[in-house]
C-alpha cells in the first residue's frame, strides 16, 4: 500500500473498522473511502457494486459485519447469518470485479469447533461441531473465508482471512443485551459504583476462559498482513493468552474500583469453555500484540467515562 494509495474501509464506524481507519491515518495514508451504512447499504448489491464501480478503490478492508455478544448471537441467528453473508458476499464480489488489489476479511475465532485442541491452530477449521449459541455467524464467517479462497482459486484475486480472537476497545459497544462480555462488565462495574450497589451480577458461571485483543493491535496487525501476507490460508491474530470470566469480572472491577461482590446469573449461557488462539504462525512473520490487558482495560475505560452518555443512552 503506497501513501496514495485508494483504501476502502468497510464498517469504519464499528469497533474493528475505525482502529483500522486509525491506524492507516495514523501511517500516513491520504486517500481512504469511508460510507456510513445509511449512505451505502452493503446488504444490498447494485448499492455496493455501483460504490465500488465509480470508486475504484485499490485496497479494501472488509471489518462491516453484523456482530454481538453470545445473547445477541443466540437470539437473532437469522439476523446474523444472512446479514454477514449479505454483506461479505457483495463486498468480495465486487471488489474482484472492480480490479482491488487486495482485500483483508475479518474473520473471528467463533470459526472454530467448540471443542478444538487448544491453543488453536488455523488447521482446526472445519474439523468439528460449531459452538451452538454462535454458529450462525460462524457459518457465514466460513463461508466468508472460503468465498476467498475461492476467488483466488478461479480468478487469481488477492484476498486473506485473518482470525482475530474476542476483540475490546473504544469505541466498543455498551449495550448490555447486545455487547460482548467486557464492555458489559464495564458497564456493570460503573454503574454499580456510582449508584452505590453493593453487588454486580454476571452472566453465566463465571469459569469459561476468553482471550482478549486490544483493537488497536488487531489493526496493527491487518495493516502488517496486508503488506506482508499473500495467502489462502487463514492466520489467527490474539495475544497468545487467556484468563476465566470470574478473572476477567475481577480485574474490571478493580480498574473501574467498584468494592462490592459478584454474582453470577445461571440462566445465562456460558458458550464455549475455552477458545485460545496458537499465534505461532503470525509471530514468526514478526508480528506481536503490545498492549497488555491491564492497560487496554484502563484505556477503554477512560473512553468510557469520557463518552458515557453517549454509549449508554
Ligand atoms: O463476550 P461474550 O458475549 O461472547 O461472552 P463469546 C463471553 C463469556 O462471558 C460467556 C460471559 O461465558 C458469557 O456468559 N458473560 C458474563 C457475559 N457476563 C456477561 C455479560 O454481562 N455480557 C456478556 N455478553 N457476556 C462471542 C460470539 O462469543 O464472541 C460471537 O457469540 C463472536 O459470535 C464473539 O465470535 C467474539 O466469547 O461467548
């Protein structure tokens, strides 16, 4: 990618899209297209293709998708399912059509069998039953990936799949139905402070482990494969390290410094008990997360408090 270069980031406005958008400006990057969902709605295909006929972007970074936390994921798996395919088929599609160079779809670490070896390897795809509460997504994810595969196969495009595991940051969603486990605790926390409460209760039993990747690395990391990844193959991308939910719950509640108890809701899904990426492979192309989970936890937070408001309303 040249300073010039024409970048198209979809989904600019989500948690991975707009840490990708921040860092390619923060690398000098001068020419990059952005569109809002309601200027282009990438679930409908003439709307995409004539985009990316008069636009002609050289490189794209497909981060647009439908995501959500394991209730989110649970409740709407129709949503999820054909709004992910909608979009990454209409993307990719025309993205090859229209001569991009080269395309970077995100992907996740739901891809994998709920019971794969850990810590995961890239060869586990495809090798077991999904994780129930989120396979919807996943299976579009999949399909996704081998959309890529595909197009390189027949038509020589350039495309890669990167695997990002549970991802965190500002501008994160903070919606406690809707939102992955560590905005919501956030939230909990915060609130529960500053209300006074004496207890926060999270959902599940607390002993799932997740690895957690700050989102300014994960964009670090696509903008690094984008320059020096060219392959089918899926790579994984996380820190290399995971922690239990109940330690995740204690470690918030520290940073936040709320001093009541936890509680845990055994109504709620625990999802899949462990998914820890093996980042061996993107560590020997010489890349590696650098920010550590106290210090993303801390930042994040500090986005919050300055952004309340506007995230909890
Ligand atoms: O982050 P999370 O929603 O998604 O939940 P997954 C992770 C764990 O945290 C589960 C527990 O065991 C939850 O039960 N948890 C505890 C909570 N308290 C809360 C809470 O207040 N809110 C939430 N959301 N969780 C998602 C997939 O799985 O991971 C997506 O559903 C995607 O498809 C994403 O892949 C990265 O890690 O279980």
């Amino acid at each position: 990618m040249r300073k010039g270069s024409r970048i198209y980031v979809a989904g600019h406005r989500g948690l991975a899209g707009s840490a990708i958008l921040r860092a390619l400006q923060a690398r000098g990057h001068e020419n990059l297209l952005t569109r809002g969902s309601v200027e282009l709605d990438l679930r409908q295909q003439l709307a995409v293709d004539s985009f990316f006929a008069d636009e002609k972007p050289d490189f794209v970074f497909l981060a647009a998708a439908r995501v959500g936390g394991i209730l989110a994921n649970d409740q709407f798996p129709g949503d999820f399912i054909r709004e992910n395919l909608q979009i990454q088929t209409n993307v990719i599609d025309s993205a090859q059509r229209h001569g991009v160079r080269k395309l970077c779809f995100l992907g996740s670490s739901c891809i994998y069998p709920r019971l794969a070896p850990q810590p995961i390897r890239e060869d586990s795809l495809l090798t077991g039953p999904l994780e129930p509460t989120n396979e919807w997504y996943a299976v579009a994810k999949i399909a996704g990936i081998k959309m890529c595969q595909a197009y390189r196969k027949q038509y020589g495009f350039n495309a890669i799949s990167v695997m990002p595991t549970n991802l965190y940051g500002p501008g994160d969603n903070f919606d406690l139905q809707k939102s992955h486990v560590l905005p919501a605790l956030m939230r909990k926390f915060d609130t529960a402070k500053r209300a006074g409460e004496t207890s926060v209760t999270i959902w599940g039993s607390g002993t799932p482990s997740r690895e957690f990747l700050y989102v300014d690395d994960l964009a670090d990391a696509c903008c690094f494969l984008m320059e020096n990844y060219d392959s089918p193959e899926i790579i994984n991308v996380g820190v290399g390290e995971d922690l239990t939910i109940a330690e995740l719950a204690a470690k918030i509640r520290d940073i936040v410094g709320f001093t009541g108890t936890i509680e845990h809701d055994h109504s709620k899904p625990d999802g899949t008990p462990r998914k820890l990426l093996d980042v061996s492979r993107l560590q020997t192309l010489g890349w590696q997360a650098s920010t550590s989970l106290d210090d993303g936890i801390r930042s994040t937070y500090r986005w919050f408090c300055e952004n309340r408001d506007a995230v909890t309303s």
